[in-house]
C-alpha cells in the first residue's frame, strides 16, 4: 500500500476487505541509507495502519529486507541490524518477503539470515519466488529449507508468487502457497483459478499484487468473483480468498483481528 493512494483503502473497504497484511516491498529505486529502510518500516506500522483504519480496514505488516535490496554491501547486513528493533512491534507478524530475486549468493546469504532470525523469534515466514526462472527459484529455496531443517516448521512458511511450475512443488513442501494475482502482467485471475482447479483449495490463498506496476489491490475479490461464475462452492471461495490466509496468519499472536 506504500505506492497507493487513499483511493485504494475506499475501494477496497468497499469492496469488502476488512484486514490486509502487507509486506516489505522494493521501493522502486536503490536505497542509500540504513535510514531509509528504517523510516519506511516505521511508516508501514504507524501511518499504514492509521491510514486503512480510516476505512475500517485492519493492517499488518511483515518486516524484512526484501530480496531486491539484498545484494548491496554492506548496506543489507546494516539494515537487518536495524531491523531487529522493529520485529517486536506490534502489527508486525512475520518476517517478509525474504528469498531469492536473481538467484545468487548475495541473495543466499540475506535469505538464509533472515530464516535464522524468523526460527530464533518463532516468526511466520513469507518466501518470494523470482518472477523469471521459477523453477531454479522454487529449488534453490526447498534445497535451503532442507539443509537447515525448516521443513517441519513448513505451516508457518509461506512461498508467494507461485505459478503452474510452482505449485506442486510449494504443497509438496507442506507450505503455503500465495498466488498473486495481476491483472495484466505475470499470473492473471484465471490462470490462478486454473491452478485452483487442478490442484485443490488446501493451503492454497490468493493476494493482490499492489506495487509500482499494473497492479491491483483488488484482485482478491474479483477472483472470488470469478471463481463464483466458474461454479466454485462458497466454501471453497472463501477458503482460497480469506480463510487460508487467516489460518496461516493467525499463527502469530501478534495477529489478533478475528472474522
Ligand atoms: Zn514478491
């Protein structure tokens, strides 16, 4: 919600959405600064959540230093330093999105760092997957998740981003699997629903990409939509367009809002 306008909390109050969680997204140019990191995880917590609470619409927050911020040094080792002090604030229920963006070692290193820190702090974990080369992506990720014996932590894993060369794999692991939705670029309303199709409800959520791109906050309920004129069940609907994700949030103390 960082690159919306208020607009955005109206039509998506109106819509229906009543809570939201937000993740630490790329800020559409390089940081500089420690500083900067820090001034936009205080905004999220403080202004974000003032700002949809206009609107009646509750927020969280995950914290992290995003996979496109995580080659830069030292500026990345520096700014999860600062981040530690902003884990045990309120609102804030997971560590994410961490995980790989071009798949490197620089990469590597600040995932597989900021897992450490979700284990130490029992924190939910929300992974991103690249938007190009998603199958070494979803790899790289299981062979980490393995070597450091996180698989048995998988229900408190989230892999976003998933797409038709994803999918199985992400179920497989036992994890969440995150389909967001754009509306013209990468994963569109019905292809997500073709996935649904194929490969059930269970664990399954969809998020709306909401970012400097072509993007829509709203793509959540224009899938339900969607998924009612393809004859999905209620139940089923609101499985992959709320429950999930709130099954999967509500691991977290810290995520209290209740349906
Ligand atoms: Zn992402």
């Amino acid at each position: 919600m960082y690159s919306r306008t208020t607009d955005d909390y109206e039509l998506m109050s109106k819509a229906g959405i009543e809570v939201i969680v937000q993740p630490s997204f790329w800020l559409g140019s390089p940081r500089t600064s420690v500083g900067t990191f820090e001034d936009y995880w205080e905004h999220m917590i403080s202004f974000e959540t003032g700002r949809s609470k206009e609107f009646a619409i509750d927020h969280y927050v995950c914290l992290s230093v995003n996979p496109k911020e995580s080659t830069v040094r030292p500026l990345a080792l520096d700014a999860l330093e600062a981040m530690s002090k902003y884990l045990d604030r309120e609102r804030v229920v997971a560590i994410g999105e961490i995980g790989y963006n071009l798949i490197n070692d620089l990469e590597d290193k600040l995932f597989q760092l900021q897992l450490n820190i979700a284990v130490e702090k029992e924190m939910l974990t929300m992974i991103h997957l690249p938007h190009v080369n998603k199958k070494d992506g979803i790899e790289r990720t299981k062979s980490v998740l393995k070597n450091k014996n996180l698989l048995g932590l998988s229900n408190k894993i989230l892999i976003d981003h998933n797409t038709e060369e994803t999918i199985e794999k992400t179920l497989e692991l036992g994890c969440w699997a995150g389909l967001t939705v754009y509306p013209i670029t990468k994963l569109s309303p019905t292809r997500a629903i073709d996935i649904i199709e194929k490969n059930g409800v269970d664990k399954i959520m969809i998020n709306s990409s909401a970012d400097w791109g072509i993007s829509d906050p709203l793509s959540v309920p224009l899938v339900a939509g969607e998924m009612k004129k393809r004859g999905f069940s209620e139940n089923d609907i609101e499985k992959v367009t709320f429950y999930n994700a709130y099954e999967f949030f509500k691991q977290s103390p810290k995520f209290v809002w209740k349906p």
